[in-house]
C-alpha cells in the first residue's frame, strides 16, 4: 500500500532471523563486529538490484571488461565479504595463503576441553566429603644417591594397639560412606557448608601436638589417635561406599619438632602380605626442604614392623605397620604416602601443557572419552603423525595404552608420564613410531577414584578391572566407553598391542600379566614382548615374575577382556611400590625418574617388536622354548617324573605349567551391589524379551528372487552330484555331459575362490632418520642396539623403509 515506506522499513528494520543468528552467535564468540555496523540482507540486495555497478565500482574496485561472467562476479564478492574482519569466521579455516577455499572446522567437544582461555576444571567431590580449600602441589625431585631398602635388625619394637580408651582422638573424619549406602551426588568443592576444623586446637607455643590433615585431593586418613608424646595410632578411610581396601595413604602434618622420633603405627591395613616386610620404607616430603633446598618426595623411616593386630573382633583380621622418624625441621610442615602422588589436577596441568604446544598439538588430539560417575571428564588421547594419503592413515595399527583404574596405584601414572614425555618429544624413535602407529591413550581411568584417595574402587564402590564386560554404562561408564571404544577401534583398524599400567603391593620389580595364546601357530609369541623389555630394561624388569595364566576370577579384567575380543598381545604391567633386586639397582627402592624411564623403554621395546629384521624375534622366541623346556624338566623333576622332550613337548598345556597370579583380597571381585545388580537383571531381561519379539525382516523382491535361484541352483548341483556318482559306478570311463561339467565347474571354482589368502602384515614408514639420537642416560640394555640392519633406524640415507612385518595375529 506504501511502497516507499515498505523499502524503507526494510532498509531500516532488521530481520528477525538475522538479529536472533547475530546475537547466537555472538554470544558464542563466532561473531565480533557490532551489530549496527552490518547491513541486513533486505539492505544488501537492495543494493545491488538498485546499483549493478556495485561488484565494479565498489571496494573490489575491478572494471567490467576484466569480469568474464556472473559466476566469477559472485566469487569475488564472496572473497571480498570473508577478507573483513568483521565478517570472518571462527568455524573457517583458510590455507596459507589466505585464499578464498576455507574449510570447516571441526566440531568442538561436547565436554568441555582444557584450554588457557578458561581454569582448570574443577575436580567434583561426593556431596559427602568435606574438602579443604587449600591447592596441594610437590616438586618432582629425584634423590642423587640410591635409596636402599630398610634392612630389618629382628629387634623391631611391635607396638601394642590401645585406641580411644587410653589415647587421645585428634583428628577424626565425621561422616564417611561405608558399605550399605551409595553414590547420590556430587558438586565441585564437595560437601556444602562450613568446612569444620578437625584437628585439635593448640593450647600454646609449647603444645606440640600434631596436626593432622587429609581432606585434600587423593588424601586418605580416617583417624589419628595420640597415644603417647610423640606416638600416634592411624587408622586409614576404607575406599568410599565400601568396607575394605586399606592399603593407599596420604596426609598432611604440622606443628612438627625436629629432635623427637615420632613413631605411627597405621592399625588397619588388611593384606596380609607387604613389600613393608620386606625392607619398603614410607615416603616423606618436608615443604620447607622444597622451598629452601627444592628437595621432593624421600624415603624415610627406621624400625619398620608389618605385622598381626593384635585387636581381633572376629571379623576379617587387620595388619599394622608401625615406623619411626625425625623430622627435619620444627614448624614444618610435612605430607606422608604410600607412593609418589600424581592427582587429578597433575594429570589436568600436564594435558593443559600438551594442548597448549604448538608443535606437540599436530599430532596429539585431546578429546573426552566420556564423564565419570561424578561427573569429572576422563580423557582420551589419541597421538599419531598425519598422514599424507588415507591408505597410509589406514594402514597404521593402533596401541592401546591405559592407566589408574585403581586409583591408589599412582605408579601406574609416573610410567604414563614417562611414555607421553618420550612419545611427544622430538626424537627420532618417537617420530618413527607415530609415523607406524595410531596411539590411543587413556591417562586416568577412574578419575573419581584418584580424587576421593580410594585405593582400589570406583564410587560404585566396586573395582572397575574386574567388570569390563558389565553393560551398565550408567554405573560403569569409564571402562564402558572404553572396552567401546576399543571395539569400534578393532573394526577400523589392527590393535596390535594392549597394555594397562598397575602397581603391585607384594612383589618387586616390574613384570607383565598376559595371556597364553592358543593357537599353536603363534605358540610363545605373546611372551616375546615382555622378554624383549626384559632385555631393555634388564635392572628394572623381571621376565622371570611375568605370569600368562587366565584365571576364572580375571575374566573381568581389562586384559583378558581385550584378548577375548582379538588382541593377542595383552597386557597389564605392574610397577612395584618398593624397588628393584635386579643389576646394579638391586636393593634399593625405585624413584619417580625410574617409573618414567620405563615409559621410553615400552617405546623402544616396541620398535625392536616391529624390527623388519627378524632376528631378535627368533631369537627371544628360541629362548622362550628353551626357557620352558627347563621349567617343564623342574615340574616333572618335583613331581618325581621323568619325561622325554624330544617328542611333541609343545603340546603340554601352559596353564598347568604355571602358577596363579592371585593370592590376596584384590583378586576377588565382590559382584554388583544390591541396587546395581537389580538394574542388571533388569536389563538382561529386556534383552532377552527384545530377541524373542524380534521378527524377521520382510525380504524385498530382489532377495527373494536371489534365494528362489540359489535354492534352483542346489538342487541342480545335488542332482548333478547324484547323476555323475552313478555314472563313474557304471563306468568310469564313460565321459561327463557336458551340460552337467558346467554346473560342476562353478561349484569348484566358488571352493577356490573361497580358500583364505595367507596372511601377511605390512606397513611402510615414510620419514628419513636422524641417527644423532643420544641414549637416555643409565639404561643399558644387555643386547645390541642396533635393530635395524641394513636399514637401520638411526641411517641418514635410508630413501625408503623395507616393508615391516610385525609378529601378530590374523
């Protein structure tokens, strides 16, 4: 009715999309320009339908003559609208020169993902648990002398337990979860409230009454009860929503006094074997050492004692373990654990690092695996080398490495951090085996668990490696995204090796657990990984403590799991928390740099697998039939038998040669809780009601019609069948019908066709070596460092890598 007032209205009235699409995204920070610096498209197409002149004569400043065409008109707009700044966006990524063929970004995370612009996330505690407000950090420090085992004199004093009747409580947690009750809910900063202060209050200067503390990230500590001046009885907080596992401890103590010997005794351990008993001594961290003389974590401890409690109220029976100390300084303030620490918030500052390298982030992708019960991200890292064709990207296997399901084994952490510092670095194995590989790396499993300072459990109150074949993803969902994960990772591509970092409580050394391979082709070969890091890590690693049995009990566990569905090469490796007794580090305890080390020798371990020359391979696998040939001879030997083994010895079971791997409490899995193990059957049932109401499909017309004719078609062939088996009895120098030989024909040409290829296994590494690698210092392996002859790794003018065939499994 107003045209005038209508074009005007649109000129100067802003689109309702357009405004709504503007302000989304600018409150998104995809859009930085004002909103009334840019014209609305009602404005812009005005423009050009009243001023064709526009793409000419406007900012694009080009003639007439020079355009050939509308197409290439439009082109140039594009290219010009996208070069303001105003205009560009974040989604769009250009090439190096700026041209106009940008391409999409991929998508952000759904959880959120480390990055400078924001802090840290958070850890989220049980709504249950009251946390401090104070950040907990200790240096990394590795002692300059050996740290050697405390060698028991037989004269230990063993204190005996007297409680809260004749000692004093100072310092007791309220409210801790038990068995009976479960997980809720959780919030950042736990229990909501004032926190209280729970440790006694000092009368005076002269009161020297310690003050004790464990309500800070990974802390464990139930109860202090002062017994004496100067000697305190500990008891430890069971794993959350639990009644057991006591084993992991780490706490906080002030208001020290430098010439006294302090002695604490922890009343409530319950294996009942220890590395204690055998010369294992606590760790000590003084802040005022860290601060003045950057000296870290240390060994300390004289009169050591594992032993009985004496308190027996008929229920399961508890150990103690009782050690003495001099603190270094007075007002200090000091932390005591089980193991070298390595928190939630370590493992968040160490990715955030990663994230933020220029160089490190082009080859390691960070993505969240999935949340946790409590709602904290457990992160996924996948670590590789583009590749430059998506054959060669198909072509790479994949290695599987995890660690932490039991939070209480932070040994499982500083191996971790020893591979991610070799893998990310710069040198020329490491590049190698990204350019071979697709690693996919899970550095904290149970995130939780790590957090509350549980030893062994989830806040299902259940350990997670001895439930990955649970389908409750709601209860379970780090270790079910995970064995998920692994599946879809199987369908894409080769696993070749699977291996999840543990600490071990009784024994020393570092072994491997894995899994005897059935078939008699590949007989031995899952043992000459673990010897090959024997021979590279000689003074670490204990092939003669690696143990290959499949219990019943471990069929939850991650490395069997894994090894049913396909990867032979399965693996958990436990670190000690005491030491080594082997080579030149016998004796003495292992550090943090010791743990690392070992990171870089499963990167090296790995390559000499992968070595394209096969000798070490032969060689460990004939040292392998040797080593069991001897081990057969001493099982007959006791037994009181003679054998031959020059016949088919090979065929001897290997289980039956081997010992069990189990032996205390944590082999044993306690089953779902009542209120898991409802929902469990639950779901069971409706997947077996789904498959009996599950119906066939209707065929279309298609099938149906190849079914009638493959049904035609044996029919013919069994009469064909039937018809020549009579000829060739009546006479078998009758020849065939030719209308018959061509039916057989086919039926023996499908059989050829159908006959499996062999297998083989191949992959080419593109990048030329640099051989000016130096070794990592104090490792020395007892063979010859040189894996690959011929082409070797270290060979400046290698052109083109031989075709690497690795050891595995079709």
């Amino acid at each position: 009715m107003f045209p005038a007032l209508e074009t005007h209205l649109k000129q100067t009235i802003p689109d309702p999309y357009e405004d709504f699409m503007y302000r989304h995204l600018q409150y998104y920070g995809y859009f930085k320009a004002q909103r009334g610096s840019l014209p609305n498209s009602a404005t812009h197409q005005h423009v050009r339908k009243n001023n064709p002149q526009y793409l000419l004569n406007g900012s694009l400043g080009e003639k007439d003559d020079l355009i050939p065409d509308t197409l290439q008109k439009e082109k140039l707009l594009y290219s010009h609208m996208l070069s303001l700044p105003h205009l560009r966006s974040r989604q769009l990524l250009y090439d190096e020169l700026d041209e106009v063929n940008p391409r999409l970004r991929e998508p952000q995370e759904l959880f959120s993902i480390l990055s400078t612009k924001r802090p840290l996330q958070a850890p989220r505690w049980p709504i249950e648990c009251e946390v401090i407000k104070e950040n907990i950090h200790h240096i990394e420090w590795a002692p300059p002398q050996p740290e050697y085992f405390y060698q028991p004199k037989g004269n230990e004093k063993v204190p005996e337990i007297v409680g809260e009747k004749k000692g004093t409580v100072v310092y007791q947690l309220d409210s801790v979860p038990t068995e009976g009750s479960y997980f809720t809910s959780s919030r950042v900063g736990g229990k909501r409230g004032i926190i209280k202060e729970l440790a006694v209050t000092l009368q005076g200067p002269e009161d020297n009454t310690l003050l004790f503390e464990s309500r800070f990230e990974s802390g464990n500590l139930q109860k202090a009860v002062r017994v004496d001046t100067y000697e305190y009885e500990l008891t430890l907080r069971t794993d959350l929503y639990t009644n057991k596992h006591t084993q992991w401890f780490y706490f906080r103590v002030q208001n020290t006094r430098r010439d006294a010997t302090y002695r604490f005794t922890i009343v409530n351990l319950l294996k009942p074997k220890s590395l204690y008993t055998v010369g294992m001594k606590p760790l000590l961290y003084s802040q005022l050492d860290a601060n003045t003389r950057n000296i870290g974590w240390r060994r300390e401890g004289n009169e050591i004692k594992y032993y009985k409690n004496n308190m027996d109220d008929g229920q399961q029976p508890f150990y103690c373990l009782t050690w003495t100390i001099q603190f270094p300084y007075d007002q200090d303030t000091c932390f005591f654990a089980h193991f070298y620490p390595y928190t939630y918030t370590d493992l968040q500052c160490y990715l955030l690092s990663v994230a933020n390298n220029p160089i490190q982030s082009q080859f390691c992708k960070l993505q969240t695996l999935c949340r946790s019960l409590a709602g904290n991200t457990v992160y996924l890292l996948t670590i590789t080398n583009p590749s430059q064709t998506p054959q060669e990207a198909a072509a790479k296997k994949a290695v599987v490495l995890s660690a932490r399901v039991h939070p209480g084994e932070s040994n499982g952490s500083w191996v971790m951090k020893g591979f991610l510092d070799f893998i990310l670095s710069n040198s020329p194995d490491a590049q190698l085996l990204r350019d071979i590989f697709v690693f996919k790396v899970l550095p904290m499993l149970n995130p939780d668990g790590v957090i509350v300072g549980n030893y062994r459990c989830s806040l299902a109150g259940r350990d997670l490696n001895r439930h990955y074949k649970t389908i409750l993803k709601e209860s379970f969902p780090c270790i079910w995204y995970t064995r998920n994960m692994i599946k879809r990772l199987l369908e894409e591509r080769e696993v070749l090796l699977y291996c999840d970092f543990h600490g071990h409580s009784r024994k020393n050394n570092i072994f491997l657990y894995g899994c005897n391979n059935n078939n008699r082709k590949y007989w031995l070969h899952e043992r000459v990984f673990p010897l090959m890091l024997c021979k590279n890590a000689p003074d670490k690693f204990s092939f003669h403590s690696c143990n290959f049995k499949v219990q019943k009990c471990k069929e939850g566990t991650g490395r069997v799991v894994m090894w049913r569905m396909g990867i032979l090469n399965s693996y958990t490796m436990e670190s000690t928390f005491g030491g080594s007794t082997l080579g030149n580090k016998r004796d003495t305890h292992f550090t943090i740099e010791d743990l690392k080390s070992l990171g870089y020798h499963v990167c090296d371990t790995l390559l000499d697998f992968c070595d394209p020359d096969q000798t070490k391979f032969t060689q460990c696998l004939a040292e392998l039939k040797e080593l069991l040939r001897q081990e057969i001879h001493k099982k007959f030997h006791e037994l009181g038998q003679d054998v031959d083994l020059e016949g088919s010895w090979s065929d001897i079971s290997l289980s039956d040669i081997e010992s069990s791997t189990s032996g205390s409490d944590s082999s044993l899995s306690d089953g779902l809780p009542v209120h898991l193990a409802n929902i469990a059957d639950e779901l069971t049932q409706k997947k077996k009601m789904f498959k009996k109401k599950k119906k066939k499909s209707l065929q279309t017309r298609k099938q149906r019609n190849e079914q009638y004719q493959k049904k035609n078609l044996m029919q013919k062939l069994k009469l064909t069948e039937d018809t020549s088996t009579n000829l060739n009895r009546r006479d078998k120098d009758t020849p065939l019908d030719p209308s018959m030989a061509t039916l057989i024909l086919p039926k023996n040409k499908g059989r050829m066709q159908n006959k499996k290829p062999g297998f083989t296994v191949s992959c080419s590494p593109k990048r030329t070596i640099n051989s000016s690698q130096e070794p990592v210092p104090g490792m020395k392996p007892n063979w010859p460092r040189s894996r690959y002859p011929a082409t070797k790794r270290g060979c400046a003018a290698m052109a083109a890598y031989p075709s690497l065939h690795i050891y595995t499994y079709p």
